[in-house]
C-alpha cells in the first residue's frame, strides 16, 4: 500500500523482488505527484499500487516502453500482495 499526506510519499511493508522494489521507488519519484496532487493536499491518501498504475496510465503515454514497464510492475507488485494477503 502507498501512503501520501503533504509533501510525504511512502509505503507500507509489500512483497516484491529486489528489482521490483526498485521499480516501485522509481515510480514514487517520477510519478508520486499524481497521488499528492490529488485531493485535499494534507489529506491521508491510501492507494494500493494498482491504484497508481491506473493513474499513470490515465496521465501518460504506454508507448513509452518505460512507462509502460512501470505500469507493469505495479500490477504484479499489486498481485504479488493480494496472493500473499489471501494465504
């Protein structure tokens, strides 16, 4: 899950690969001002990282290959944690 309040992005413990991991922390750099800039700006904001994905998507191009590899791994990050939770 990822948590935004004011100028705060993060996230909660999740299950993923090294290099997941690393894509999820380049997708909260290049691609957090869409979960900040989204409702009240102090308001606690949760998204899961499918969440994210659905607003990249909406705001950028998946021609890109960068992007569109981003959006990927969000979606399997996303599925990793939905398995693990549902054992």
């Amino acid at each position: 899950m990822i948590v935004s309040q004011g100028h705060t992005i993060g996230v909660k413990e999740y299950h993923a690969t090294d290099q997941e991991a690393e894509i999820v922390l380049l997708a909260l750099q290049c691609f957090g001002h869409l979960i900040k800039n989204s409702g009240p700006f102090m308001a606690l904001k949760r998204l899961t990282f499918s969440d994210l994905a659905d607003r990249i998507t909406a705001a950028y191009s998946l021609a890109d290959a960068r992007t569109a590899e981003v959006v990927r791994v969000l979606r399997t990050v996303n599925a990793h944690n939905l398995t693990s939770t549902e054992r």
